[in-house]
C-alpha cells in the first residue's frame, strides 16, 4: 500500500514537472490574419504608436492593409491603404500572371516627428506609394508618388528623420538595379543613389541595418546571363559624409547559385550577415521552379570583424533546410540572435524558440519586442508563387529564459 502511494506521489511530481516545463517553454500560436503576406526585405512590418501596435501586410486581390492590434495579437481595427486590383487588371489582360505580386507587401513605421506612421509600397518595378496615417480623419492619405521602376522599400529612422531606402532598376531594358534613399526632411523628394549596380545586373539586399552613422546591406547581384543571384558584399554607407565601403566576402560563397543574403547586423566590431545558397548540381532544377519546399537549400551564417583590415571572417553556422518558394530568410537582431525555418521548424540560436508547436511550414522570419512573426503557406502541400500566394499571417510569443 505504501509503495502504491509512494509511486502515485512520484507520478504526481513528475506530471507536474512536465506540465510546468510545457507551460515555461511552450509558444503560444497567435493567428493575426487570414489571407494576408509579407516580404522579408521589405520592413519594417511592424510599428508601435498610442500604446496599440500596427502591422501592415499584402492581401492576394492586391489590397495594401495595415491592422491595429491588440495585446494579445488580435486586429480591433484595419485599413485598406493602397489597392492594387486595378493594375493587376491591367497586367492579367496582356499575359496572366495570376493575383498580387507579393513584391508588393509593404513596409511600416512610426514617424516621431510626425507623430504618425508612415507606410511605402511598390508592385514589382513600378512607381512607389508613400502614405502618412491621418488620425483626424482615422485613415491613410497619400503623400508621395515616386515614378520609376521600383521595388523592396525599407525604413529606418536616423537623427529624427525617417529614411527610405529603395531598389531602382534604371537603363535599356532596366536590367541594371541601384539602391537608392530619400529622406522625409525634404517630404522624400530628393534622390540619393546609394550604391550603384555593375552594368546589367541587379542588387539583391539585405534589410538596412542601422550602427550610429553608417547603414550597412549584405548583397549580392543577380546575373541575366546566368539567371541567378552570384557574389557576396557588404556596403557600408556612412551618413554623415556620403562616403561608402564595400567588403568582399565572394570568397565565401565560391559555388553558390541563387545566393540570397537577408540577414545583417552589427554589434561591437562583429558584422552578422545571413545567406541562404543552392550549390552547381541544383541550378537546372531551381530554374524549373519546383514547388515550394520540395527543393532545399543551405543558409550559412557568419561573422566579419569590421575593425580587422583583412576582415577575418567566422563561420557561426551552416545547415542545409527546405526551400521555399525563395531562398530561406535569415533573421538577425541587434544581439546577433538568428532565425531561419527549415520548413515547419524554428531553427535559431534562441534555444527556447527552437521549443515550437506550430506543425505547419513557415516562411520569412521577423522578430518584435517578444513575439515571431512569420507567414504560412495555406494551400494544399504548402506551395507558394510570387503571384499565387495563399498565406497567413501568425506570430508565437517568445518566452524568456
């Protein structure tokens, strides 16, 4: 009888132990919106203003939306921004090209000097939409129509002012893409070119990340001729004085085809730049465009010292994981922390997210304050095309160690 009630109370205990270890590290699953996208070069998603945080995504009929939400990730409010239904129309009566590009999927921030947020988009190499929230009339209005052939809008925000950072492809057939920035002290009316493209290539960048005066993008360029994305940089573009460095880093991705860099970072004298990389043997296959996560691809990982005039270089990671329909993304933060998915896992040196009990595939890492946000195909085997697309859009609470 004893040893009955001794091995009840030891179940007991171990029982509870499970259950408090499920209740520390599991990751509650938060479904924000249906049918909704987001890109990971553009960026930010996500902007904080009165206490309520607002997250702007693409819909698959080509409507630009930005959702308030609440604490617990739920939206209480949304806005229609910017509608692309009617170029899509447009588009679809020369060749059919299926529903919204998600090139399209915009970015968002909090502008102080404003007190309102801010939102730019693009379709695919077309003019780009600057909208500013109107709290007196609870929408958003037009402020800005940039014309020319643009695409991926990025903000930051330096010395009060909020940046916008922009791919511009240029020349005979706009085959050479530059990076370029406008500013909102001038109402985002001047260009600056930021880093020039080599002649009939295109740049593939990282998002900006911001380190006092100097903006740094990991890069690489993508190759008519050869119909994928080669080479790997580092620009580093000073603010102050205009003035701008490039490091090499090619030799690190001898091989590659399809070389997407994503993530970057810096803290202290450590660069952290993210690629994700497919190897010769799998060129043929990649250009076929198999389905989504039938294919996989490697994302490497590593660390450049800024300070060290031969730029030493570390590897911090390298594991081969599915494809998606792009390149995997890697997130990075300012404590160098990374993110990436190989398919329906969380793969991260944050060792509780890896802790995840959300079973279906995932795409494009993002991390704010404490929650992951990312995007899951909804289509049956999780397929995914840049104008077919069938997403939604969730986020898991990241607990603390």
């Amino acid at each position: 009888m004893k040893r009955d009630i001794f091995s009840l109370k030891t179940l007991f205990i171990a029982v509870t132990a499970v259950c408090f270890l499920i209740c520390m590290y599991i990751h509650p699953i938060y479904h924000i919106v249906e049918n909704a996208n987001i890109l990971f070069y553009n960026s930010p998603i996500i902007a904080e203003t009165g206490g309520y945080q607002y997250i702007a995504y693409l819909k698959n009929d080509g409507k630009v939306c930005v959702s308030k939400i609440s604490r617990n990730l739920k939206p209480i409010e949304s806005y229609v921004v910017h509608d692309y239904g009617q170029l899509i129309a447009q588009i679809n009566r020369r060749r059919y090209l299926g529903e919204a590009d998600d090139h399209a999927a915009p970015a968002l921030i909090y502008d102080a000097k404003l007190d309102t947020l801010l939102l730019a988009t693009s379709y695919h190499g077309t003019d780009a939409y600057i909208y500013k929230f109107d709290k007196t009339e609870n929408r958003f209005i037009q402020i800005k129509q940039l014309k020319g052939y643009f695409t991926y809008p990025r903000f930051i925000t330096y010395n009060n002012n909020t940046l916008l950072f922009l791919r511009e492809q240029v020349g005979k057939n706009r085959k050479t893409g530059n990076i370029i920035m406008y500013n909102s002290s001038d109402n985002f009316s001047q260009k600056e070119l930021v880093k020039e493209s080599e002649k009939d290539k295109i740049i593939y960048a990282s998002r900006p990340f911001l380190n006092h005066n100097d903006v740094y993008f990991s890069y690489g360029y993508h190759n008519y001729q050869k119909k994928y994305i080669e080479g790997w940089y580092i620009l580093v573009y000073n603010l102050e004085n205009k003035s701008s460095k490039v490091i090499n880093i090619s030799v690190h991705a001898e091989g590659f085809i399809e070389n997407r860099p994503t993530g970057i970072a810096v803290k202290d004298d450590t660069i952290r730049v993210g690629t994700s990389y497919l190897d010769q043997n799998a060129k043929d296959d990649y250009i076929k465009r198999h389905p989504s996560f039938e294919l996989c691809n490697t994302v490497k990982i590593i660390d450049v010292k800024k300070d060290d005039k031969d730029y030493k270089v570390n590897k911090v990671f390298e594991k081969r994981v599915q494809l998606p329909y792009y390149g995997s993304s890697v997130y990075i933060d300012e404590k160098l922390n990374y993110v990436f998915f190989d398919g329906n896992k969380i793969i991260s040196n944050l060792s509780f997210l890896n802790l995840n009990f959300d079973f279906d595939k995932k795409m494009y890492p993002y991390i704010y304050q404490n929650h992951l946000f990312y995007v899951v195909p909804t289509t049956k085997n999780a397929t995914y095309q840049i104008r077919n697309f069938h997403t939604d859009l969730r986020a898991l609470k990241i607990r603390e160690k």
